[in-house]
C-alpha cells in the first residue's frame, strides 16, 4: 500500500491552508516566512525544562531552508492511545489536533500560534527528526503530505528534536528571511527564559557563516542592562529586580528597572514571552509600585510634607529603564494582536511585589535612594 495523503486521515484541511496561507500567517512575504521560523522555534524552546536552561539552535541553510534544534526530551511521532497528547505526526498534519500545551511556562516566539501543521503544509519540503530512548527517528514531507511512514534510522545519543523546513516558493513571495530580524527577536526570548542558550546560525554568505549565541543568567535584569547601555550615566549602577509567584494570578511575575540620567520613560512588557507592545494591567501594576514605593520614602523621610500630593506614575517613571514579564496559565489578551494584556489579577499582584522589592532596596541603599527620589520631589515643587 502507498503511503499518500489517503493513509492519514488527519490531513484534511491541508488545502485549505495553501489556498489561503493569509489566513494563517499573515502574509506571503518575509513577514509569513518568519511567522513560521517562530512556529518552530517556540515548539523548541517549550521543549527545554522550566527554570532549567536548555539548547535551542537555529540554522538558515544555504539552500533556502530552516532547521530548528532542540535537545529535550524528543518527541514521539505516534500518538499515544492513553495520554491524550498528539504525536509528532499529527501536530504535522492536523488542523484539529489542538493548540500547543498552554501555562504559565509556555513561551509564545509568534502570535497567533497556528502549530506545525500550518508550516508543513506551507513548505515545499519537511523533515522531523527525533531522537528518543536510544533511537533515532525521521520522516518527511513535501507540502504537508508524509513521503513514508516515520523510520527508524539508527541508534541515538542524547535526546531531542529537529525540525528543517524550507518555505514553498509556489506560496510565498520570497523564502528569505532576515538574519538581524530573526537574531533580535530570539535575543530577547533568551533574556525572557533565563539560562535558555539559543544560537542563530546563518550558512547563505559566501564564504564563512556568521553566528551568534544568547544565554542570559540574569534574565530581565540583563536585558534592562542592555537596553540602558547606550543612555549615558547612571544614576546608580543597580539593575533592581524582582520576582514573584503569586496564585491570586495563577502566574509569576519579574520585573527589572533603573533611572538613569534621561526624562524618558522606557518599559518594555511581556506576556508568556510575548511583547504586549500596548502594555496592560502588568505594566499598570508596575508603575503603580513604583509610585508608590517612591511617594513613602519621601514621606518617611521628611521629603515630602503633608501637604504634598503624591508622587504619581508620571512622574515617577522619568529616566526609568524597565522590563516587566508575567508568565500566567491563562493569559487574556485584548483585541486580536495580544498589544494589550487584560487579566484584572495582575494589577494588584504585580504592584505589591515591585513596592514591597523598591522600599526594600531604598531602606538598603539610603544615598542613593535619596538621590533618586529627591529629584522627583524637586521636579513636584518645582512643577
């Protein structure tokens, strides 16, 4: 019997997809093509233990293609009768095998999440690689349909999963993808995952191939680090951070911030690893900490009377540098584009942590919080 689209019932819906790949991906220019390099990428990442680290590569072949590495568990690609979980294959070829596994330490590289199916069925070629218990297995496809059953095709050392795709030209406009683009976007998914290596490879140049590496211990302290790098002097050289779980969220969150020399306000926000570009109820709670924690060391203090007002967020966000990440079971997002978080919990929880951490560090560090607050206090008499 030949092994086509007729084996499997699972593949309906393939057609459906490239007749329509907009739809699914948004665009059949670089933007589609990327939308399916982090299809790939977040499966990879979502494959490394929480907390954990992990080894994600990622390789831009010279012959057009993509080839994402994992070295997790590795999966199997049949689906097991008595866990529920979809197999390799069929998350290949399903269009109703369900989303990804959700939660709090689901990273999210693209959104919307569309699955692997999406991106099989939108390339030319596929192979899955998966090496397991000691084995290692392949299969291939070309535009969404299995060339042959999964194989085996030798022993195995180590564990983990390899996805290399190549974009069908007959879909998409260009199969290119840009290198800076694709190494920016995974920088910062290795600062929101801290201890996660992921290496970017790419083969096209002529000649040598360039890569770079991120892994970041720190987390968002080092990515505030780097986002304030380049803004001149600081006024203390303390990255603050902060992290909490808390179940009143059913999710934890860390945040990271300095003032600098500047009257600019810089807050980067994420949800799950996706930047919430229009902010929410994280970025909310945040500056209300921060206003906060600021207003109660100046009235300790002696800074401010009782007649001042409060010092309030606008304030007190002149000259911060900050990151504020929430990883939450269940995300709610506003509008279609997940710009804006909405979960109301995050407020709260979010604002208790960041004050309860700053007044800590103020009490800490009494010269340079003075320094710090006596500027706001100034800027209010002065206003």
């Amino acid at each position: 019997m030949e092994y086509d689209v007729a084996a499997i019932e699972v593949l309906e819906g393939r057609e459906a997809v490239r007749k329509r790949p907009g739809m699914w991906i948004g665009s059949v220019g670089e933007r589609g093509v990327l939308h399916m390099v982090w299809e790939v990428v977040g499966r990879a990442v979502n494959q490394s233990p929480p907390g954990r680290g992990g080894i994600v590569d990622v390789t831009l072949t010279r012959d057009g293609g993509v080839r994402v590495s994992d070295e997790g568990p590795g999966d199997v690609f049949e689906t097991p009768g008595d866990t529920g979980n979809p197999g390799l294959e069929t998350l290949l070829t399903s269009l109703h095998a369900g989303p990804d596994p959700g939660g709090r330490y689901t990273a999210t590289v693209g959104h919307p999440r569309v699955g692997l199916r999406v991106v099989n069925a939108l390339s030319s070629r596929l192979r899955a690689e998966a090496r397991r218990d000691g084995v290692f297995r392949a299969q291939e496809y070309a535009r969404g349909v299995a060339i042959a059953p999964p194989a085996t095709v030798g022993p195995a050392s180590g564990s983990g999963t390899t996805i290399a795709f190549w974009p069908d030209a007959e879909i998409f406009e260009t199969t290119r993808c840009s290198f800076a683009v694709l190494a920016e976007r995974l920088r910062q998914v290795a600062f929101l995952n801290p201890g996660l290596s992921i290496t970017v490879t790419d083969e096209r140049p002529a000649g040598e191939a360039r890569a770079v590496m991120f892994r970041y211990p720190g987390g968002v302290r080092d990515f505030v680090a780097a986002l304030d790098a380049q803004t001149g002097a600081l006024l203390h050289p303390d990255v603050i951070g902060c992290e909490r779980e808390d179940p009143r969220m059913a999710g934890a969150m860390e945040a990271a911030l300095l003032w600098n020399g500047s009257r600019e306000e810089r807050i980067r926000s994420f949800a799950n690893s996706v930047e919430t570009h229009q902010g929410g109820t994280h970025v909310d709670g945040f500056r209300d900490g921060v206003a906060a924690a600021v207003t109660a060391y100046a009235r300790r203090r002696g800074m401010l009377t009782a007649a001042d007002p409060d010092l309030d967020v606008a304030r007190s966000g002149e000259g911060l540098t900050a990151v504020v990440s929430v990883k939450l079971d269940r995300p709610e997002f506003l509008g279609a584009t997940a710009g804006l978080l909405g979960n109301t919990a995050v407020r709260a929880c979010v604002g208790e942590a960041v004050q309860e951490r700053l007044g800590a560090w103020f009490e800490e560090r009494p010269e340079r919080a003075a320094e710090i607050v006596s500027q706001f206090v100034r800027g209010l008499h002065e206003g």
